[in-house]
C-alpha cells in the first residue's frame, strides 16, 4: 500500500481528482487503469515511431498517448505528446525524445504513490 499523499502534491504529472472522476469515483477502477497505463509503455511506442521518417505514424502514436494519459489524469505526459503530436502534424519530426522521458518517469514515480 502507498504511503499517503496530498493530491496537490503529485501534480502536475498525476491529477488524482480528475482520473478518479473520469473513473466515475471508483478508486479501484481508476488503481487498475493506473496500473494498466504503466505496463503498457506507449512511450517506448511513441519513441520508436520517431524511428520512422513517416510524420503520420508519428503523430497517430503521440495522440494514442495523448488520449490515454489525459483520460487517467496524467495531465503532463498528455501535454508531452501533445507536443509531438503536433511537431509532427507540422511537419517537424521531434528528434530528441528526452524531454518525454523526463515526464514519463516522473509520472511513473507519481503513479507508484498513488498504488
């Protein structure tokens, strides 16, 4: 079991009251999407299809990952691929995937709290 935390301390990368409500307030619903999201590396997706120099792939997999963090409150990493996502729409391929693992791994931290 997680040590307790105040919401506002995980934010901005885990917005707890947001995810919950989104989970319709079933705390063990929003723990097992949590959980879900983690095993799921859809950063590693996101990385390797910057790998590609096709711009649609890319932008398909950071909106994948938009959509999936924004719907579990995980209000930076949505922000992050948003970034990409629309480097790519642009035409701008994001070479340096740094700045996305920083939030993802901040996020994982955070999601560990919360579980």
């Amino acid at each position: 079991m997680a040590e307790p935390y105040e919401y506002s301390e995980l934010l901005p990368y885990v917005d707890v009251e947001d995810g919950l409500a989104r989970a319709m307030g079933n705390e063990a619903l929003y723990h097992k999407l949590l959980r879900l999201f983690k095993d799921v590396d859809q950063v590693a997706e996101l990385t390797e299809s910057t790998r590609q120099d096709d711009l649609e792939v890319i932008e398909q997999a950071a909106h994948k990952l938009k959509g999936t963090a924004a719907n579990v409150g995980l209000k930076k990493l949505a922000e992050a691929a948003g970034e990409v996502g629309d480097d790519a729409r642009n035409g701008k391929k994001t070479e340096d995937m740094s700045a996305i693992h920083d939030v993802w791994e901040k996020t994982v931290a955070m999601i560990d709290r919360v579980l």
